[in-house]
C-alpha cells in the first residue's frame, strides 16, 4: 500500500481494502469551524493580564484570541466578576479562558484562593503540566521518582508571584501525603484539584483559611455532572455554602466549561445555585455540523487540502455482518495503522482494557502500546501521563477507558476506534473529538458495531446520533432526600467539634441548615431518619459512609 499524508487516510485505505464488505456505505463527516481571531489589541486585557495570556498561549501575540475568550475577557474589564457558562468546540481553548478569569481573580485581592477543578486526574496533569511551563523554574516542585511530573509552582502576573499547587488524595500515594505538608502546597493560592477532592476534604477545618478566601471555583467538563452525580455536586457546593456562611465569608464566584451542553444556563443553575441570570453564557457549540459522504471517499477526503478555520473528522461504519469486528483484530496488524499513525482505543473497563493491551504488546514489538485507566496507581498513572503527552516520534497505540474522553489533549493523534460503544451519545462524541484537533492533521474514527439496538439505530440513522443539539444532560434530582442527608451528616461532622470548641454557636449552624437543607434537626434526629432511609442499602457504622458515593451515577 502505497503511504498516504495524513497519518488517517493510509488507515482508512487500509480499513476499505480489508473490511470493504461490511463497511457501510456511507460515512459521517463532522466538521467544527475554529472560531474567529480577535486582536489582543481589540480584547484590550488589562497590562498584566496581557502578560499573563502571551505566557499561557504565545500565538495570542500575533494571532489573537478567539472570539470566546476575547468575550471572557470583555467581561472581566467590567469590573465584577461575573459567573460564566462557556460551551464552546473541542479544542477551542476553553483552560485560556478559565485560566484568564482564575488570574484576574487573584491579581484583584491579594488574599483571594481558587479551585480548578477537573473530572479525571488525566486532565488535572494535563492543566498541571501548563502551568508548570509558565511557572518560575526555581519555583517548581518535583519528586524522586516521578521525573517530569511538577507538583506546584509560582507564576509571576504583573510583579506577584501566584502560587498554585494540585491537590488529589492521599490515600495510597506517598507524594501527595508529603506534597502536603510542603510549604508550596499550604502556600498555593490555586489548587489544581478534582471535585471528588474539594468534596471529600475542603470543608475541613484544616482548610478553613483557604476556604475563607475561596473567590473563584472552575468545573470544567461540566456535562459530566448531571443526573444523581450532578445533584451531589450541588449538595456539596451548598455545603460549602454553609461552611463559608459560619466562616462569615462571600461566596465564590462560578466558571462552567464543557464542550456539549445544551440549555447551559438552566443546568449551571441546577449544578451550582447560582441564578441562570447571573451567568455570562459564551456558547459556539451550535456551529458542529455532521453530514454523509461515501465511504469510499473517505481517503481523498483525508488527503483534501485543508479548509481554513475547519477542523474535520471522518467516522467509519463498520457493520456487523458476519460478525462484529473487534478492535484487537483491527490493531493487532501491524499493516492496518502502517508507520506513523497515532491510534487510541476505547474500551468500557479496565480489565478489557488492560487484556487488549497485552494482546497488543505482543502481536506488535515495533509499536509503543500503553494501557490508560482512572485507577492506575499514582506512580504509574504518572508515568503513563508522561509518555501520553509525549511527542517523540514513535508511533504509538493507547488503549483508555472514560478517563480519557474528557478534554486531554493529544495533538499527533489519528484514530480513535471503538468497539463497544459509550451508552450516553455526548460521551461519543467526547471520543471522537480526541482527534481532527488541527486543521491540517484530520482525525478518522473507526466505529466497530454490533447487534444492540443503539448501534442498530446508528447504522439506519447515522446523522440522529451526530445531533449535537439534541443531546442534553439529565436534570438533576434535588429532590432526592438521600442526597441531602448525606450532605448534611457531612455538614455535621465537619462542624460540631469546632461548636464543641466554641468556634461557632449551635445556633448559626442551626440556620445555615435551614438556608440550604430546609431542615434543622439535632444529630440524634439526622441520625434516626438516615436510618430510616438508608438503613438498609448504605452501612452507617462505616464514620466516612457520606463522603462515598459522590459519583454514583443515574
């Protein structure tokens, strides 16, 4: 075969030369235009704002922001700082965003704190290893053992130094437990976290200085949390509510991105608290757009000189007849992906996920295959990140779970191939737009189907699934009494040895309660009606049973 440019149209030759009797005859074409380039002169940052973006993004220089972030920006120069919702294209340079508003934030009020929070460790690293870039060189924190990887640092904005540290669980990992007695992590001013972290540990009373000047939160990859999960999230923020009101402290303010979410603001008013009023919504997502080609055509369209400002991706159909195609068959031959193609597999578990790729590592001795999982452990998961970003020149294979298909970035990715396909079709479309992230590198997606009935529909009705503005989250079930006690035995746990000590008084407990949860009871009253409720299906004897669960989903 003869090679083909780009890395995705010698596959897609491959996978019709091979599968050309079970590939259905028409592909799907999703395009999502790159959004428009403002001057930084028209944005009109404040001086060390400026200096904070040239750091952060250095083609902001001379190409400009896009018109999202340029909006964000606009908006900043006001004067308050507003709640934001931005769902904009994957790729679009939503972290600029955020990061712009998280720095304004802090370079206002020199006490100020902020949590950015992401929902894999995968994208904490990825943001981490930004901002490490950015920071002072003798500012960066590293560890024996873990080269590469930073832990903290101090970026400079405007003369001030702005430490940030990540923050994850101890539990099982030495680094951080020793991370966090380090003079860099209860200095930090930005914690890099997750909301699994912020649930189970920022309401402590060892965080109480750092929750006091808490400003600004930052939940990127927003949509992730919706149905039972996204109504523990807001169980939580009203619990940290209730926290900052004994504290006598303001509450934060707000910054929602995802890359799909239809009715933005209603849902960041579900998820937070916060009025959908109060949001600046910054939404490009509307402009995606899938149509039909002929599978035969997928190589030329590959091969097509780019489209300027047109970030393409070309999804592969393959039907199940005679039977399913599994991606170890299509991986497993060295000859499919050729010399230079970048490929990453999806599975649903890590234990096929992790299978796959010692099949692989086998079948394939001239090729780098890694295995990515969100229980990989601390060390490990390290050095996997490491190689993921990595752009040494060797091809590679990357088998993920979920872990994976929220906003990581690998820029010389080809394919991503699926054989088992996500329930929910946002999740699908977070896989696929893995690839295609430049407009001269276009990304293939090879979907292996089989009998269910979801892959059935998608072969009879290719484009209803690519329907972007179809896809919303679930709502959030607020209601559910199971959901606010455990946040409230959380709430009682956090507080009442600092009443025992005479930090606080009963009685503002007694309304904060009341403000968020409805309900004021004694300890022996939430304890009696958590065993009513719960009694049978959680073990209350367990002292941490309310901070489990927090990603149950719906």
């Amino acid at each position: 075969m003869t090679k083909l440019s780009p890395p995705a149209a010698y596959v897609a030759e491959m996978m019709i030369a091979k599968y050309g009797d079970r590939l259905h005859e028409q592909a799907v074409c999703l395009t999502t235009p790159v959004p428009k380039l403002v001057s930084l002169v028209t944005a009109k940052p404040g001086q060390s704002l400026r200096g904070f973006l040239k750091a952060y993004e250095p083609r902001v220089a001379t190409s400009g922001l896009y018109e999202h972030q340029a909006q964000v920006i606009a908006a900043l120069r006001a004067g308050t700082i507003p709640n934001v919702v931005m769902t904009t294209a994957t790729g679009s340079g939503k972290s600029l965003a955020f990061w712009a508003w998280v720095f304004e934030i802090l370079s206002r009020d020199g006490d100020a704190t902020a949590i950015a929070t992401f929902p894999t460790q995968a994208l904490l690293w990825g943001q981490a290893n930004r901002l490490a870039r950015m920071s002072e060189p003798t500012s960066r924190v590293r560890y024996d053992g873990l080269e590469g990887v930073c832990f903290a640092g101090t970026i400079a904005l405007g003369g001030v130094g702005i430490p940030w540290s990540v923050w994850y669980g101890t539990s099982g990992c030495n680094y951080m437990e020793a991370h966090a007695k380090h003079p860099a992590f209860t200095q930090a001013r930005i914690r890099v976290s997750t909301l699994d972290k912020v649930h189970w540990s920022l309401m402590r009373d060892k965080e109480a200085d750092f929750l006091s000047c808490l400003t600004g939160i930052v939940v990127d990859e927003a949509h992730s949390w919706h149905g039972l999960a996204g109504a523990s999230v807001r169980a939580m923020i009203d619990r940290m509510r209730l926290s900052m009101d004994m504290l006598g402290s303001d509450h934060p303010a707000f910054f929602l991105a995802s890359a799909t979410l239809a009715g933005a603001a209603a849902f960041a008013e579900s998820l937070t608290g916060e009025p959908a009023s109060s949001f600046l919504e910054v939404d490009d997502r509307g402009a995606a757009k899938a149509s039909l080609v002929r599978a035969l055509d997928v190589p030329a369209l590959l091969m097509a000189p780019a489209k300027p400002g047109l970030l393409r991706r070309y999804v592969l159909l393959m039907q199940p007849d005679p039977a399913p195609l599994a991606a170890r068959e299509v991986l497993g031959n060295s000859d499919h992906l050729g010399q230079e193609a970048n490929a990453l597999c999806f599975v649903q578990s890590k234990f096929v996920g992790h299978r796959l790729r010692e099949d692989l590592h086998r079948a394939l001795s001239g090729r780098d295959v890694i295995a990515y999982d969100g229980d990989l452990p601390p060390k490990e998961r390290r050095k996997v990140e490491d190689d993921l970003f990595k752009e040494d020149g060797n091809p590679k294979i990357i088998v993920g779970t979920s872990a994976l298909e929220l906003g990581v970035d690998l820029p010389t990715l080809d394919v991503v191939l699926m054989d088992d396909l996500p329930p929910r079709r946002s999740d699908l479309i977070q896989r696929l737009g893995r690839v295609g992230r430049s407009s001269d590198r276009p990304g293939l997606a090879i979907l292996c189907l089989g009998y269910s009935p979801s892959d059935e529909r998608l072969i009879e009705e290719p484009l209803a699934t690519f329907a972007v503005d179809e896809m919303k989250p679930l709502p959030l079930p607020l209601h559910l009494e199971v959901v606010r006690l455990r946040a409230m035995s959380a709430a009682f746990d956090e507080w009442r040895w600092r009443i025992k000590m005479r930090q606080a008084t009963w009685d503002d407990f007694n309304v904060a309660l009341e403000r968020y949860f409805q309900w004021a009871p004694d300890i022996r009253e939430l304890k009696q009606r958590c065993d009513e409720v719960l009694g049978d299906v959680v073990d209350l004897d367990d002292g941490a049973w309310y901070y489990k669960g927090f990603r149950a989903s719906a």
